[in-house]
C-alpha cells in the first residue's frame, strides 16, 4: 500500500517544497455492468486500493506530472490545451484539468508526484482514481475544497470522452469521488443522485480477482456496444416513443418487442434492460440480507455479459465457473468493461483460503498463469491526507 507520508518526502527530495496529498480509490462494481451510459442503474463500491497524488502550487498556468510507475514526465499548458486522444497517461491528467476549467474552476499550475496501488487495466477502474485524485489536488490548490463532487466527477469524464477516447458512463468517476465507508451507492445515472446500501456481509465477504488480463476501454468494442445501445433505442422508439435510453425499456416492454431488433442489437439491449432490472433486485436482496438472492443475481448478469453483451474472457469465465463450485460461494461475475479484468465473488469469509487456492489451480491448468485475488471493504471516496 503506497504510504502518502513516504510520497509527500519523495516530492519534498525531487522538488525542494512541501506538498499537500490527495487520494481516491478504484472500485469495483457489484452489479449493473454496462447500464451507465444507458442512463441506468449500478451499484459500485469504492474499494481500499487508491491512487495517490502529492500536489503543489506554481506560479505559472503549467501542470508538470511526474508518476513512481511511468518513465516520463509530462507537461502541459492549461492555457493552450494539447492534442487529445495522444494514448499516453498523461491525456488523463490534462483531460481532468481541462474539464475541471470547462466548469468554471479558475486553475493554477500545479507541480504531481503520482503513485498508485490500484491495479492497471484490471477492471477496477485505475483511471478513475487517477482523474478523481488529480481533479482533487487541482481543486484544492485553488481554493475550491467546496466544489461539488457530482462535478468533479463529471470532470473526469469528460476526459474520458474528450482526451482518452472512451464513451464511458458516469459510474466510475462518480464513486471515486463520493464513496462511502461501509457502503455500496446505486447510483441513478440519468439524475445522478445516490442511495446508499449497507453492506450487510454478516460472516461474507467481497473477493476481487485478477485476472490479470489487461485490456483497453478505449478499444472500439467497448464504443461499439454504446451504439449498438443507440440503435436499439432509434428502432424501439418507433413502437414506445419517448424513450431516450434502455433504461426507459421495461423487461415486458422489451419481451413484447424484441423481434424488431437484428439479433446482434437484440442481444445486446436485452443485456442492458435486464441488467437494470437485476440490479434493483439486488438492492433488495441486500437490504433484506439475502445473500443467497444476491449471488444468484451476479450469476444471472455474468451470464448476460458472457452471452448477450459478449464482453467476457475466458479468464474471467474460468474465474467465475471455478469460484461456483466452491461452498460457501454465493455468486461470482465478471466486473468493470470486460475483455479482461477483474471478476468479483461473494463468499463466506472461512471459504476465502480455499477458494483462491481453486481459483489459483485453475488458472495454472487452463492458462499457465497466476491471478491476483484479494478482499475488501467498502470504502471512502476522494478526500485529502492531513
């Protein structure tokens, strides 16, 4: 785990100042996968890896960023704004700033030290921790501690679009910015208000694995999933007007007019109405401490992704498939934008040791590698270490 006292001294050595540092968490995202950018429902948590950034003031409008696990620094101008879509780690940073700018934050130039233990291309969202820390610090140097956090978020995923090449939804950036410790949010992503769910666990936990099969949101898959979204809502408009998103199809509004729909297109909005469904039940399913409804419901959306949505691997097919047949094992299903990543498993807590062993063991059979499985709680959103 990165120590923000030990990286505030590292600054101090390169640069001869002090610095303020900021963190915010990946997470991982318990259901509703792939229901954001259609104005629907997730209920992400905020998990214990973070990123880290020590932060000061310069006299000029320049951002200079320097990361413990990259090579180079990058630079840039905040009154002359630099190419996007470049495909280097630093389109992150300068897209937050930019959007950051584009809501009426009046910035300054500002000296980065970033380190991270959130996993990279995993699944659990390291680009978000690393816009919602960025975004943070920047704030903060300008004396805008207050400014709301739905727009911080925002920020963040405006980068996405505008520097980084991603149509992704709100989700990601939304509970880096305002997770809550010991909660899930279901996030509304049309009005983007919250509801916080308790995380009734009793003597369960939440294991995250790692596949360690990177991937890259930017990829045209993920984008073609959200037109392929776009075309089911233009045809299903012209039996259910007024709908501006899947979120507003109903599961019998769609059963009653799927055979209009290519199968491809079919599929995929199938994937997403049921999937809101899903997730709403889940909700309850946690309110009432029904575990059993919880992990039946993961199954049922791993499915849907692995089938309908087609965002799957086989490491992460492999991963569920092995974690179902372990006792004391809930539910399991893949996690974040897919084509790689992680998967997450909702297991008795005793059941931990034995199922990463199984897990461990079919991953050397099936793959000759080793995936990463570790537990966590839900934890707080960005916030400043003092």
């Amino acid at each position: 785990m990165v120590d923000p006292a030990a990286l505030k001294a590292e600054f101090a050595r390169r640069h001869g100042t002090a610095a303020r540092v900021f963190s915010a968490p990946g997470r991982v995202n318990l259901i509703g996968e792939h229901t954001d950018y259609n104005d629907g429902f997730v209920l992400p948590m905020a998990i214990e890896q973070r990123t880290y950034v020590a932060a000061s003031a310069r006299s000029d409008r320049r951002i200079v960023a320097q990361s413990l696990s990259q090579p180079t620094t990058f630079e840039a101008d905040l009154a002359k704004p630099g190419p996007k879509r470049r495909g280097i780690w630093g389109d992150f940073v300068e897209g937050t700033a930019q959007g950051l700018i584009a809501r009426g934050v009046e910035l300054q130039g500002a000296t980065l030290l970033i380190d991270s233990d959130v996993p990279a291309g995993a699944g659990v969202s390291a680009s978000a921790a690393l816009e919602m820390a960025v975004a943070l610090s920047l704030v903060s140097l300008a004396g805008r501690e207050d400014f709301d956090r739905v727009q911080l978020a925002l920020a963040g995923q405006s980068a996405e679009h505008q520097y980084v090449g991603t149509l992704s939804g709100i989700m990601d950036q939304y509970i880096s910015a305002l997770g809550r410790e010991g909660e899930a949010l279901l996030i509304d992503c049309r009005s983007l208000e919250p509801t916080g769910v308790p995380m009734k666990l009793g003597t369960a936990s939440l294991v995250v694995c790692d596949t360690r099969v990177k991937h890259d949101l930017a990829s045209s898959e993920y984008n073609k999933r959200r037109e392929e979204c776009q075309q089911a809502v233009a045809i299903l408009a012209g039996k259910l007007p007024g709908i501006r998103a899947l979120r507003d199809v109903s599961v019998e509004e769609f059963e009653r007019h799927a055979e209009l729909l290519p199968d491809v297109i079919r599929r995929r909005a199938r994937h997403v109405v049921t999937e809101n469904a899903r997730t709403l039940a889940a909700v309850a399913a946690f309110t009432a401490g029904d575990l059993a409804m919880f992990g039946r419901l993961m199954v049922e959306s791993h499915r849907s992704l692995q089938h309908d949505y087609e965002v799957s691997a086989p490491e992460l097919d492999v991963a569920v498939d092995t974690a179902l047949g372990v006792d004391g094992v809930y539910g399991a299903r893949m996690t974040g934008g897919g084509f790689g990543g992680c998967a997450i498993m909702l297991v008795e807590s005793a059941q931990i040791e034995a199922l990463t062993a199984a897990v461990e063991a079919a991953f050397q059979r099936s793959f000759g590698t080793r995936p990463d499985l570790f537990a966590s709680k839900a934890c707080g959103g960005a916030r400043e270490h003092v």
